[in-house]
C-alpha cells in the first residue's frame, strides 16, 4: 500500500514551491533589468547617430524612413511632441507638422472633384509641385506619419488600402465592401460602367446600381454619358488622373 505524504513532506513541498517561485522572480527580475540597461544603451546609441546623420534625415526620405524604424524598435517617437531632445535636435517634429497642413490644403482643394478620397500616390505627388524649393524631399513614407498625426487629432482623416493602392479618405464617408470592389475594378481604366460590374463581379442590376449611385452621390464618382457606344460611364478621380490635372490648377 502506497503511504500517504506526512505533515513534514507536505511542508518540504511547500518550501520547494516558494523557492522555485523566488527563483523565477529573481531571475525574470533579473531579465528585465537587462533589457532596460540595453535600451537605455540603444537609446543612447540612437542619439548618438541621429547627431551624426541629422542632415541626411532631414534630407533623404529613404535614410528617415530607415531611422523611424530604427526609433520604433527601441521605443522612440520622434514625432510625439514639437518640444524636446529630438525637436530641437532633427526638428522632423516640425516637418511632419508642416506637411500635415499641407496635406490637409491639398485634400481641401481636390476635394470638390475627388470627393474626398484620394489616391496617396497622386497625393504625393501634388505635395512636391507645392513644396518646390523646399529642403525635404517628401515620400510615401512621410505622407502617412503626417496623416497618422493628423488622425490621433480627430480630424477624420485615414489611409484605407483598395486593390493595390493605398487611398487617403479625409471625408467621414464609410466605404462598404461593394463600394470598395467597384473602386478595385475601376483601377485598371479609371472608370466602370454598369454592364461591367455586373458581368465582372457577377451582381445583379439592382445591386451594382444601388452602390454606383451611392458612390455618386458621395461625390466620389463622376457620370459621362456622352461616349459613342452609349454606354454611361463611372470616372472615379481617386484611382484616375482627372484630380491631378484638376489641383495642379487649384494648387
């Protein structure tokens, strides 16, 4: 018969957990206090080499790009405030503030021809014709930290992705998900018609014109009716060129 464990083995058991537990803290303790002495190490490094390359930053957008990340790994925001070490010392906080009110401007004036939803691409492009002469060279990169800026700020401004491309939205309008695959189709062409919605996304009459009129009375679509086989046609500015020709008047 197996003997049941006595008050003194139940007791050296107890002890043995307590040690294990204690074992663990100290070792877990002893973990993290490694991992702060690294960052803090990595910190100090990063500063280090954003002093010695400050100009580069500024200058070269692929060079920013690569230094953000390398900020983000280590738990640094250059961009959390106007003020402070790295303001003061790369001034991108000032940078991205500017960009930022630009990319508001240039969403403003297409706004009447896109409907608000833009294409990053286009947007990008439009924001160099207005900072010629500027020391910064501005990227893809750029535009969507200055919008994610712009969104912790409640401005309603967001980057949904359609298809391939990247759209910037700076209107409330909630794009459902058979708005989003017309604007998808529409990129090959920059327009759609009814017929090829239906055939290509096998809908029925009534569902591909409920969502193209939806898109049109949102602004986001714009009707040509004057094609010679007949056919009505959906232009969508935000995946075609009609907006950049449009602000590069405005701007």
């Amino acid at each position: 018969m197996r003997r049941r464990a006595g008050i003194g083995g139940l007791q050296n058991a107890a002890a043995a957990r307590d040690q294990y537990r204690l074992l663990g803290e100290n070792v877990a303790r002893l973990r993290t206090d490694l991992m702060k002495e690294q960052l803090s190490t990595f910190r100090s490094q990063l500063e280090d080499f954003a002093r010695k390359h400050k100009n580069d930053i500024r200058k070269n957008p692929a060079f920013r790009s690569q230094f953000h990340e390398m900020c983000a790994k280590v738990g640094v925001d250059p961009l959390a405030s106007n003020k402070g070490f790295w303001a003061e010392l790369l001034g991108i906080g000032d940078f991205y503030y500017e960009l930022g009110v630009q990319i508001v401007d240039v969403c403003l004036a297409t706004r009447p021809h896109n409907g608000g939803l833009i294409n990053l691409e286009e947007l990008c492009k439009l924001l160099s014709q207005r900072r010629k002469g500027a020391r910064e060279v501005v990227s893809e990169d750029d535009c969507l930290r200055a919008i994610g800026k712009l969104k912790v700020l409640g401005s309603g401004f967001e980057v949904i992705t359609v298809g391939k491309r990247k759209l910037v939205r700076s209107v409330p309008t909630e794009l459902k998900k058979d708005h989003n695959e017309i604007l998808e189709l529409s990129q090959a062409q920059g327009f759609v018609t009814g017929e090829e919605v239906e055939r290509r996304l096998s809908w029925s009459t009534g569902r591909a014109t409920d969502a193209l009129e939806t898109l049109l009375d949102e602004g986001l679509a714009m009707i040509d009716e004057g094609h010679r086989d007949g056919k009505r046609r959906y232009w969508f500015p935000c995946v075609s060129s009609v907006s950049s020709f449009v602000a590069s008047e405005t701007i």
